[in-house]
C-alpha cells in the first residue's frame, strides 16, 4: 500500500460523510427517509438494488468460492441474481403499487392485520443478522487496508455507516450506493478481473494449470447448488431490504425495468467473482483460506492507484449491504414491533423522521455490539437467511398468489417453519442443508392445512387488498414515530 492507494480510500470515505450530509437535506418526511420519496428513476433504482444484493459476501466471498471450486463458485451469487430477475419480473410491479414500507404491512393488508408482529420479528432478526455479517466483513478489509486491530476495524466501518445512514436515511443510503455501484464496477470489473486473468497467464494457461473441475459448470455439487436457490433466490423474493428498495421506485414499470437490469448485472458480477478467484488459484495456490484469495490478489497484483480503488470497491460492496440491512432493521424495530408493543396506532407526526433516526442510531450500536461479540460471517448469514426464508417464504408467496390463505395459516406457516429451522440449526448444525429443506416443507404444511381448517379471509380485506395490488389510489401510510 503506497500514499496514493491510501489517499484514494480516505478521500472514498469522506465521500461517503459527505453524501450522507447532502442527503439529509433531502430528507424532510418519512417517505424520504424510508422510501427516497418513492421518486427514483430506472438508472438510480437499478444501481442501488445492484449494490445492496452485491454485498462483501458476494465480492470477498465470491471470489473465494472461484479459488475453491474454479467457475462454478459463481453459483452463489447466481442465485442472488436469478431471485432478483424473479422478484423484478414477476413480483415487483404489484409490491410497489401497494405504496408500504415493510413486508409485515403487507401482510397485515393480505390477512387483516393477524400477523404483523410475529413477522416483525422474524424480520427483524434476518436484517440485524446480515447487518452484523457486512459488518464483521469490516475487519478483514479494514486490517489489509490499515493493520487495524478487529475490533477497532468494526467500530471505525460500522461509525460510518451509522453516520450517514441516520443523517439523510434513504436518500443518503441512495446516493451513497450510486457511488458504490460504479465503484464496485469499475474496480472489479473493468480492473481486477482483466487484470487478475492476464497475470494467471490467459485462460489457456489457467486450463493447464489447473483440475478440470475447475472449469466444470456444477462442480460444486447439484445439492449445494440447489441450497443456494432455496436461500437466496428465495431470500431476494421476500427480504426487507430488498422490499425497501422496490418501494423507492418511481412506478411499476421502474420497479420491474430496473430490477431486471440490476439482476442481470449480478449474473455478469458473479460471473467475475468466479473468473478472479480462479485466476488467484494459479497464482497462490496454497493460501491457508479461500476468503484470502480477494485480498491477496489485491495487494500482489494491482499496480499503485488501482490497488486503492479495489479496495475501496470491497468497502462499497460491505457499506452498501450494510447500510441497506440497517435501515430495513430500524423501519421493522420502529414501526413492525415497537409501535405494536406500545400498542399505540401509527399517527402523522412532525418528529417521525428524528424518531426513524433515533432508531438507526441504535439498531446501528446493536449490529455494532453484536458484531464485536460474533466472528463467523458465513454462519451469521446461513442463520439470518434459513430463519427468513423457513419462517416467511410461505406466508409471502401464498398471499401473493392464493386466495384461500389466512391470518391463522399464515401465523402457523411462521412459527412452525421459524421453529422447525431454529431447531435443525440447533440439532444438525448451522451450516447442515436438512434446516432449510425440511422448515420449507412443514412451513408450507402449516400454511395449507391451517389455512383450509379456518374460514376465509373476510372478503371485504381482500376487496381493499386486490385495490391495492390494482394500483388504485390510497393515502400513503403514515409509520408510527418513536
């Protein structure tokens, strides 16, 4: 690391501050702090999806998968990818004409207001889990960048984030992601992966030097591949993260427009991930873990200046994920779970937006905390994405897509998937597939059989709910304030 590569991260980070202070100017009601004001464009909508589904598990990772397994580590963040395509084409027009700000209003509106609270809940784990995994990731960027101690690393990449975060909300989140987007893409796809296959000698040189299962499409294993569907692909359907950001869009047709276009940018940025960490297997092949593979190739084989800007590349990929769960985590704790407890009803106030700051303030010391305490990322994620999927996939698609579905089934779908998983992590192991598998199963189970065993949804809540979806007009909903 030279004067001119640390130059370039510190001027990076400042930015960062910079844009999150621009931000909160912007940032005047709840809908701008929350949602950017449901105004953004099909350019900055498919940026900034692209940014927060393109996390440091899906740059460092990534690319550890590639040194592992060769071409087909892309699976993983193919995946991200394909739920993306998914979610943009099939789902995203009916979920941001329904103008709410959380998954758990969703479902209050499908089922008539049974499950908001448990669905908070669950969500609200998942995104504090995958806020602590981005932030746990600060540690190994900020020690090759620096030489930080771990700790300090957490606290310094976590202070940031929770600085523009909480001044400018969505809006800053937004702008800031714009930024990361081009400098993810320029830093990892138009330098480090050309860069990192003409040093492993060509592709050519690449085949030769290593297995031929490197090269293979599913050398991975049919089995992992198909996990990876189940929790990501999945996962991108019903996330409030991701939800948050198709609420930001413009109209149905940026929604689904700039979704598509976000999901095939993930298809090409896995690809690459894959390329590199392949790449980086001809030339260290003997590193003690594959997640090194990233930061090795980084600091061996980039020239000064470029060196810099890659690395500011992965801080993007971890801001941006972060930055994206911890807003999710405070919208869900403020309005899904603290303004049930109260059990007071959501009312328009003048401090809604300093009580929505309050609350990344604090969700953001939490993920801090908990990070600290906390250091495998794999398994915080594997916990944060089974727990998701197995309690609500279920409840989600099934209000979405069949009529007959109620509060009661929906609540059955939740607690016995959440629990049926909770409980094979516990038995088989975090990283065991059986979690996922058999909590899909009995969370489906659940939410039919419950679902046929009680009366219908009363028709007047599915008449205002297909409204709704048909995009007619309805005030906008004014979440509770702290």
């Amino acid at each position: 690391m030279t004067a001119v590569d640390y130059t370039v991260i510190v001027v990076y980070l400042a930015g960062m501050l910079a844009l999150g202070w621009w931000g909160m100017r912007r940032a005047t009601s709840t809908s701008d702090f929350l949602v950017a004001g449901r105004r953004l464009g099909p350019a900055m909508y498919s940026g900034t999806m692209a940014a927060i589904v393109l996390g440091g598990a899906s740059t460092i990772g990534g690319v550890g998968l590639g040194y592992q397994y060769g071409l087909s580590g892309a699976w993983m963040v193919l995946t991200i990818g394909f739920g993306l395509l998914a979610l943009s084409v099939f789902f995203s027009a009916r979920i941001a004409r329904l103008k709410v700000y959380t998954v758990s209003q969703m479902l209050d509106l499908r089922y008539g207001g049974s499950s908001g609270l448990i669905s908070g809940i669950v969500m609200w784990a998942y995104t504090l889990m995958l806020a602590v995994t981005s932030t746990i990731a600060y540690a190994t960027i900020f020690d090759v960048i620096f030489g930080l101690d771990r700790v300090v690393a957490i606290v310094l990449g976590g202070a940031i984030v929770i600085c523009y975060s909480t001044l400018g909300g969505m809006w800053s989140i937004t702008l800031t992601d714009m930024v990361q987007f081009v400098v993810k893409t320029v830093g990892v796809l138009l330098l480090l992966l050309p860069i990192a296959v003409v040093k492993a000698g060509g592709f050519a040189a690449m085949k030769a030097e290593l297995p031929a299962g490197y090269f293979s499409p599913m050398g991975i294993g049919a089995q992992t591949v198909f996990t990876y569907v189940l929790i990501y692909s999945f996962g991108m359907l019903i996330g409030q993260d991701i939800w948050q950001r198709v609420f930001t869009a413009r109209d149905d047709k940026v929604a689904r427009l700039g979704g598509t276009a976000a999901g095939t940018y993930c298809l090409a940025y896995a690809v690459a991930g894959a390329v590199i960490g392949t790449a980086a297997k001809v030339l260290y092949p003997h590193l003690g873990s594959p997640d090194d593979a990233f930061a090795t190739i980084v600091k061996d084989a980039l020239p000064v200046g470029v060196k810099g800007l890659v690395l500011a590349a992965a801080l993007s990929a971890v801001m941006s994920t972060s930055s994206g769960a911890l807003i999710a985590c405070a919208t869900v704790a403020n309005n899904d779970i603290w303004a049930r407890l109260r059990g007071r009803p959501a009312t328009a106030s003048h401090d809604e937006v300093a009580g929505n700051r309050l609350f990344i303030l604090v969700m953001g010391l939490t993920v801090v905390g908990v990070s600290i305490a906390l250091n495998n990322v794999v398994e915080a994620l594997t916990v944060a994405y089974n727990v998701l999927v197995g309690g609500l996939l279920m409840p989600i698609l099934g209000g979405l897509l069949w009529k007959r579905g109620t509060g009661a089934g929906a609540l059955a779908s939740v607690a016995v998937g959440g629990l049926t998983v909770i409980g094979l992590m516990v038995g088989k192991g975090i990283l065991a597939s059986e979690p996922i598998y058999i909590g899909l199963l009995a969370s489906l189970v659940a939410y039919v059989a419950v679902s046929l065993a009680t009366k219908p949804t009363d028709a007047a809540v599915l008449d205002a709910w297909h409204r709704r979806l048909a995009g007619d007009p309805a005030p906008e909903p004014t979440p509770a304030h702290a």
